[in-house]
C-alpha cells in the first residue's frame, strides 16, 4: 500500500515535472507546438480534476460538465466584446456564473439517480449549448473571437498574460493549486461525506448525514472548477464558439477521467495528457486517426478498469 | 413514575392489502433491552423501519423522550439518539474498517462541512472511532478493507457504526443473522457488556440470544402484539407456543 503510494507519487512528479520543463524541453527537440499542445492539455486537466470530483468521488456520473466550460469562457468572451477586459471583474463574474448554473441545474439532476442523472445533465449542458448557437450577437454558430486577453490592472499592478510563456506558467500554477485543494478537499470531512455517498448513501442517510447537501456542494465545487477551465481556454485560444459546449466536449473530458483513472487524485491529468498527447500523435499520422483512436479507448475501457492509473497499480501488485 | 425512553401508540402499517403492523403499541424503558420476536412475516422490520424513519407510519404515533418524532427522517432520527443496525449488511465495502466507523464518528459531529482537515489525523473523528472498535473488539482488523472482512465481523462492524453515532436507543434487526454457533455466542456476550450503556430494541431469529439479553419479549403476529412479558413467562405463554409450534391440538 504505501509502496503504490509511493510510485504513484514518484509518477505525478515526474508528469507535473514534464510540464514545467516544456517551454524549454519543446523548443529544444525542435518541436515548439508542443509548448501549445501542453497548454491545452494542462486547461483540460483542470476541468478533468473538476468533473473527477463528481464523477470520480462523488459517484455522479454528470454528462454535462462542458457547460460550466463554456459559461466560463463565454463571460471572458462577452465582456472582452464590450470592452471590459480587467480581469479582476471578469474571472469572478465567469467563476460566479459557471457556480450558479451548477448550483441549478445541480439542485434539479441530484433529484435523480442513475440514468436519469446521465440524461439530465446532458439535457441542461444542450440547453447552454443551444443558448450559444442561439446567440446572434454572440457570434451563434461560428462563434465569436477574443481581441485582448484579460488583463489584471490595478493601481500599481499590471500583470498582463499576453506574453505565451507567462500564460504558460500561470496556467500551471493554477493547475498545481486546484490539484493541491482537491487533494485537500477530498481527505476532509467533508470529502469523506462525498465518497461516502458514492459507496452506500442510504447508510450514509442512515448515519444521520444529509447527502444531498454535500453532493450539490461537491457538484458547485466542481463546476466551478470548469468555469475556471473555459476562462482559461478562452483566453488561451482567443475565441470561443458553441462547440466547446456540445456534448461530445462533455463525452471526452469523462473519457479522460475514466481513461486515467476516476475517483484518484491525479488520474484525470494522467487521463487528459493521454488523450490528448494520443490524438495529436495519431492526426500527424493519418487524417484517419478517429479510426485508430476509436478503437483504443475502446479496449483500455475493456482491459484497464481503474484507467492509466490502475495499470499501474497492477503492475506494482504483481512485481 | 418513570417515563419509558421510547413508546409507540397504535401503529398502524399495510402494504396493500398486506397488514404488517396492527394496533401496536409497545414501550422501551432506559437500560432496557426490549426483544421482538415472531415468525417470518410478522412484521419485525417493519417495525424497526418506522422507529428508524426509513418507512412512514399509516397512522399512531412514535414517542421518544417525551417527543412526538413520528415521520422524522432517518437521518433526524440518528442525531435525536436512535440508531440502527440492518438485517442486510450494510457497509462502506471500499473503505477501512476504521474509515466505516468514522462515517458514524463524524455524523455525530454535526454537519461535514470542513474542507481543509484530514479526517485521518483529526483526533475528533480517529479517536472515538478507535474507541468504538476497541470497545467491540475490532480494532485489530482497524486498516483492513471492510469488504474483505468475514460474515461475523462485518455483522460486529454494522453494530460498531451503530454505537459510534452514540444512540440512546440501538435497534438491532437481527444482528446475528447468518451467524454461526461461535460467532454469535461471541456477539451475545458484546451485547451483554453493552447494556448497560445503552438501551436496545433486539429483533432476533436466535432464542438463545433472545433469552440471555432480553429484559422484555414482545410477540408479534401478523403485525399484532400477543403477548409481552418476562422471558421467563414467554417461556410458558400457550398462545406464543401456538404461533411457533403450531396448536397443541395438532
């Protein structure tokens, strides 16, 4: 037990490592994409360790956390298209937002159970998207760009995330901050109540603790956590459109939880590299490449219960 | 005169056409362990399930402590001071034995909203919790995987989380359920060590765990009461011996 601990530590080092070496590393090997392609896959991440909380920990199987991504980014997107580019107005606002539409449409779907939660969630995230599409002086269907990424000026300070590298590095602050709190969160009480829910509510219920109240908590918490993922995605591509909000968005950041490994702390990140390091790899190959990631994700569902992470647990319990 | 800790006044249960409780109206003095017996279908767990919250009562009424809870929910319940252990083992199989009855520690602490503190190193929550398994005698398998534990100590663990929620009136429906010879003489003499700290309502299968702790037997029938009394004069009763041996005519 405390030797997976270890290895699995030793793992996530390595990776948050990697991150923090790719703007030299990248450009080093002669392939400065891949600076661009960490970015992303860092923001992914962040939304990734979001749903985990619900999904993973909490047991809430929610098909509609590209939602709270997309509210995120476009409170960025509309503000900068009035204008308001101080990001000490618009990030609380976008934070504020992606909050209070999980705490909707969170209070609705925690009525239900299994399916129906699947289908629910999935029925507000189209609800959100459809409100984009319907958005004509948003953009609609083509979407709509970013002139100025949020800028933070306040008398004295002016930190600007124009310059790639600082974005880079402040993106991966955030990251390391929001895995750090997660970690935090789910060893607390509060955490223990979630994951307690997830394993056996009606015991839980029985024990005297309202589940209710920690899952929609547990669901806000997450939500936000997404928002904070699509403001960043917003000002790192400097555009947003409905498709960041349609359900196969919502599809694949599951895909990356469950591929790394739901209800760990770090799996949604091993999850996320994955999946995006892979279709990167394969589209440089082949226009085909869906042909071959298809397939793969279909057998690491098959043979990888538990995702990345558990075959690395596997492995160690066999050596 | 003494109040008693619990009573119910004419419970009234069906299911459909199915009457499970009838009339029923019994009462549960401080230190008291009160057993229920009958034959299958006769209504036990019903009956346990309204004095937990997790069913509502047709009609009568559930005092405890001179307060009227009839309809509170089970969790309302559990912070007045009734817990309950279940027929069906019912456990958090992907945590510790230690972490199962820190669930307990923890509910009883009022609201889980701390987000900051491990549980692991809060001594509110680890240590009452380690009390409890000492106190049952689990405190060995503490960092075992509760879902890997044997029948009889999971049946010991369902009461531990029971005891950790610090109840004044445990309901045990059937705790020796499945139970072999050992393991159950093992659990009468648990219970009898815990008497005198807590009242109890014992729904029980086995006999001799039934004549050994009880202070009180009720009878039930079809939902019915027919008789109550000292073991010592259930023993005897001619109308309990109908409903299990069948009548002495036969």
């Amino acid at each position: 037990m405390r030797l997976k601990k270890k290895v699995q530590e030793i793992g996530v080092s390595c990776l948050f490592i990697l991150f923090a070496v790719m703007p030299i590393l990248a450009p080093a090997i002669g392939e400065a994409f891949y600076v661009d392609v960490f970015a992303r896959i860092m923001i992914w991440s962040i939304a990734a360790v979001g749903l985990n909380l619900v999904l993973g920990y909490g047991g809430m199987i929610s098909f509609g956390h590209a939602a709270y991504i997309g509210l995120g980014g476009y409170t960025i997107a509309i503000f900068s298209f009035h204008e308001i580019n101080n990001g000490f107005i618009q990030w609380p606002v976008a934070l504020l937002i992606s909050g209070l539409a999980a705490l909707l449409f969170g209070a609705l779907s925690l009525r239900t159970r299994g399916v129906y939660f699947i289908m629910i969630t999935l029925a507000f995230a189209q609800m959100v998207y459809f409100l984009g599409v319907s958005a004509d002086k948003y953009g609609s269907n083509d979407g709509m760009n970013i002139w100025n990424r949020s800028e933070f000026k306040i008398s004295g300070l002016n930190f600007s995330i124009d310059d790639s590298l600082t974005f880079y590095y402040l993106i991966f602050f955030i990251l390391v901050l929001i895995v750090f709190l997660v970690r935090r969160l789910v060893n607390s009480r509060f955490g223990m109540a979630i994951q307690g829910a997830r394993s056996n509510e009606s015991r839980l219920e029985m024990l005297g603790v309202p589940t209710y109240i920690y899952k929609l908590t547990a669901f806000v918490i997450s939500g936000v956590i997404c928002g904070l993922a699509g403001i960043l995605q917003a000002n790192f591509e400097r555009f947003v459109s409905p498709d960041m909000m349609d359900w196969p968005r919502s599809g694949e950041l599951m895909f990356m939880v469950i591929m790394g490994g739901m209800g760990t702390l770090m799996g949604p990140v091993l999850g996320a590299t994955a999946f995006l390091v892979l279709s990167e790899v394969l589209s440089s190959l082949t226009i085909h490449w869906h042909l071959i990631f298809g397939p793969l994700l279909i057998i690491l569902v098959l043979y990888a219960r538990g995702g990345l992470g558990g075959i690395i647990d596997r492995g160690q319990k066999d050596g | 005169m003494v109040r008693p800790l619990l009573r119910t006044r004419e419970l009234n249960k069906s299911f459909g056409g199915i009457v499970a409780t009838k009339d029923l109206s019994i009462e549960i003095f401080d230190g008291q362990i009160c057993a229920i017996i009958g034959p299958n279908g006769a209504g036990k767990t019903t009956l346990v399930n309204m004095l937990s919250g997790n069913l509502r009562a047709d009609s009568g009424d559930i005092i405890f402590e001179d307060d009227n809870v009839t309809g509170l929910s089970p969790s309302a319940l559990c912070s007045r001071g009734i817990a309950r252990s279940f027929q069906i083992t019912s456990i958090f199989p992907e945590f510790s034995v230690l972490e199962n009855v820190c669930f307990s520690v923890q509910a009883s602490l009022g609201h889980s909203f701390h987000f900051w503190k491990d549980v692991r190193a809060d001594e509110r929550v680890i240590n009452p919790a380690k009390e409890v398994l000492e106190r049952i005698g689990l405190i060995s398998r503490a960092n075992v995987l509760s879902g890997n534990l044997a029948h009889g100590e999971k049946r010991q663990l369902e009461i531990a989380m029971a005891l950790a929620t610090k109840p004044k009136l445990l309901l045990l429906d059937e705790p020796m359920a499945g139970m072999g010879a050992e393991e159950s003489r093992h659990l009468i003499t648990l219970l009898h060590e815990l008497r005198s700290d807590f009242s109890m309502l014992l729904v029980e299968h086995d006999m001799d765990a039934v004549f050994a702790l009880a202070d009180k037997i009720t009878v039930l029938v079809y939902g019915k009461s027919i008789a109550e009394g000292k073991p010592s004069e259930i023993k005897v009763n001619n109308s309990v011996l109908e409903a299990y041996l069948g009548s002495p005519g036969n």
